[in-house]
C-alpha cells in the first residue's frame, strides 16, 4: 500500500472532500487491490458523500478480503442504520463484536439499536458495557456519552425528581445501578487495588468535581486499609452530593475501622434515612453496635438486612461473630456455614477463607475418651468425604449439592472421584 497516498486520502477525507478522497483511494486500491483499510476509507468517504450504497459495497469488499475484519462490520452496520435496515444492522453489529469483545463503539452502536427497537434493558446493559470499555481505553468522553444515554433511557420514577427528602421519597443509592465504577470497584474486589487506584486517578483528573468518582475511590481505599485517606474522599463526595446513601455507609465502614463506633453508627443512620431498602447499611450498623457490646442491637440489625436479602453472606457472617461473642456457638456454626455456602456460591473464596476460618475456631471437638482397640481405618470414599467437609465447614447439604452437580456434569465416575475433583476444585481456589 501507498503509505503517502493513504494518507492523502485520509487527509482529504477530513477536509470533507470527498470526491477527491474516493479518487485517491481508487488509486491506492489500484496498487494494492487487497487493502482492507483503503476499501474502508473509501467505503466512509462514500458514506459522508451521501452513497450509502457505494459504501456498503466497499465494505462487503474488505469483508471478503477478511471475513474476521470488527471495523467492516461496524461500518457496514452505520451504514445500514442510515438506511433504517435494523435486522441488516443487528446482524453486522453482532460480527464486529464477535470478532473484537474489546469494541465499544460496537457494543454503543448494539446499544442504540436495541433503544430504537424498544429493548430498553438491553440497550442499557450495552451501553454499560461500552463505557466500561471506553474507561479502560481511558476515553472518557466516550464513557460519558455511554452514561448519558443511559440516564436518557432510565425508566424516571416520581422518587427521582427533586423534591424535599422523606423516608418515603428518598433518592436511591448514587452507585446502586451498576455503571462504569463498577469495572473498578469489581478490580478491588479481587485484590488489583493499585489499578483500581489508577483507573479512579484518571477518572478524576478528567473531572475533579465527580463525587461518584470520589465516593469509589474511598470504597477502594477501605479495601486496601487506608482508612484516613478513604474518610478525606467521602467527604468530599458528600461535599458534592450530601445525598448518597452509599457516601455514608462507606464512611461508617471507615470510622468504625479508627474505633469510631459512634461516628459509624450516625453515618448509617443517614444511609439508612436516604436509602430505608439497603440491606448492606443494616449490616454495617449492626457491626458498629457489636462494638460498643450492644449485641442484641447488632443481632435486629442482621435480621432486618437478612429479611431484605435472604442471600446477604456478609450478614451471616457478622451475625455468627456476634453469636460468638455471646457464647451461642450453636447459632454462630448455623450462621457460618450458610454464609459459606453462599461465599462459596458468589466464589468469593477470600471471604470464604475468612468464615471457614473462624467456624474451625468453634466446631465442637471429640471429647470422648480413646477406644480401648484401634478404630478402622478410613476407606478412600470416607476419607475424601471428611476433607470435603472440612472445606465446607461440616456444611453436609452443600458438601451434597456440590457432588451432585460433579456427578450430572461427569456421568459414569466413581464417587472417589468425584469426591476428589470436587476437593481439588474448591483447593484449588482458597491457594
């Protein structure tokens, strides 16, 4: 390919000439007749020009070249948008996303498609998806632009306009619809704080007044046990938005953290107020009150999140430490391995250690005096079976439930077997 002559295409096609950009690259096709790049930019000229035809054409030409080209089938896609060929469209859309899972615009241009088609879900979930590749591309106007259509389609309820705050008219949680802060605070989760940190850096340089940027970075700073620092980025947060539930309840995690049980309980108190449904503010406040040794107080608390949502692990597992300290072992075992059972469910295998780790410090110990004769040995099935069961905390139903599903996936093995893969599995994650 004529790299000068390209890029005098390329050049009259930003002057917005584009007759005399089709005529250059006809010449550079003329020279190399297999430049996937040259059909693509002739096919935009003949888009901007108004051909839309033509322009599909030189696109079907560079998917012939490479059947595998996201960028031809994007742009075969824009052009078939223009003339209202929504299946054309969706078809050519789907390609370039099959071909390139990184494309945001493609994901944006599925986004648009499914609003005009009336799937405002869909449409909504693609564009979260196209922002959170536009912030990791470190685009941020086009994360933006993502996030704008978003609001622009989000079904508006009576409680989202502006009006005084009740307990009945409370606005939601700023970060409770998953948008682009999610891919960061999801990279915390797993332990990649130093690139959460820097993608929130970013996100900040680009827009210092963000609060939902501040509020995340604080959440990530918890995470790595910087609680001063997290405590300086709620604040700020609430001084831009004193309205955010999930502001609050990260800075009472935070207080609680520097023995500021009060402080935390007072923060809750507020998410509470702005947000009565949020099941993880219970649980915040309920630690805050086991603190102060109000353990009955904690105990409510954990109720009253389990009751919003009966799969709140957390839950379970302060509310097992809170048994603990009571000295109601038999409620605390109860507790942790239904929390367990759910860590183990989300694979959140650090929390799972965590739980695991405490149900063996409480899990009754043989106390019977030694048999006058040596026991049998253990077969192979009862020895793995035992193992199991350490790692599920003596949880018999999920230890069961786990087998079970080994065994559908992997008909015709031996019990050993499965015993073992699952082992091995469950092993192999708490590494």
């Amino acid at each position: 390919m004529s790299a000068p002559l390209f890029q005098q295409g390329q050049a009259q096609l930003r002057q917005k000439k584009y007759a005399d950009a089709i005529a250059t690259f006809t010449q550079v096709l003329a020279v190399d007749p297999f430049s996937i790049e040259a059909y693509c930019q002739r096919g935009l000229a003949h888009y901007d020009s108004g051909n839309v035809y033509a322009a599909i054409e030189d696109y079907g030409k560079a998917l012939d070249i490479d059947p595998k080209s996201a960028k031809a089938y994007y742009c075969r896609a824009l052009a078939r948008l223009s003339l209202k060929n929504m299946p054309g469209t969706m078809v050519d859309v789907e390609q370039a996303i099959g071909c390139d899972r990184t494309y945001a615009a493609a994901y944006k241009l599925r986004g648009i498609v499914h609003r005009k088609q009336g799937d405002i879900q869909a449409a909504i979930s693609d564009f979260k998806v196209a922002s959170g590749l536009y912030l990791d591309q470190k685009d941020a106007e086009g994360a933006r632009q993502c996030m704008d259509k978003i609001e622009e389609i989000r079904p508006k309820t009576p409680a989202n306009t502006a009006a005084p705050i009740t307990k009945a008219s409370a606005p939601p949680p700023a970060l409770s619809e998953k948008d682009y802060f999610t891919q960061i605070l999801d990279r915390a989760k797993i332990g990649q704080l130093s690139q959460a940190l820097s993608d929130i850096n970013w996100v900040l340089q680009a827009d210092p007044q963000d609060g939902k940027a501040y509020c995340c970075r604080g959440l990530v700073y918890c995470k790595q046990g910087n609680y001063q620092a997290a405590i300086a980025d709620f604040n700020q947060a609430l001084t831009l938005n004193f309205e955010d539930a999930i502001t609050y309840r990260g800075r009472s995690k935070a207080r609680l953290n520097l023995k500021d049980p009060q402080g935390a309980i007072s923060d809750c108190n507020q998410a509470l107020f702005l947000s009565p449904e949020d099941s993880d503010a219970y649980v915040a406040r309920g630690n805050a009150y086991r603190a102060i040794g109000h353990n009955l107080g904690a105990i409510e608390d954990y109720a009253e999140a389990l009751r919003l949502n009966g799969n709140n692990a957390d839950a379970f597992f302060q509310r097992g430490l809170t048994y603990v300290g009571m000295k109601e072992h038999p409620q605390a075992i109860a507790d942790y391995q239904r929390a367990i059972s759910l860590f183990c469910g989300q694979e959140d295998w650090f929390n799972y250690q965590q739980v695991l780790t405490q149900l063996h410090k409480i899990q009754p110990v043989a106390t019977s005096e030694p048999p006058t004769t040596p026991p049998e040995p253990l077969t192979t099935y009862e020895r793995l079976w035992q193992r199991l069961l350490d790692l599920l905390g003596g949880n018999q139903d999920l230890a069961k439930g786990m087998v079970r599903r080994m065994r559908t996936s992997y008909p015709g093995r031996s019990e050993e077997w499965y015993l073992e893969t699952v082992i091995l599995d469950l092993e192999q994650h708490l590494r």
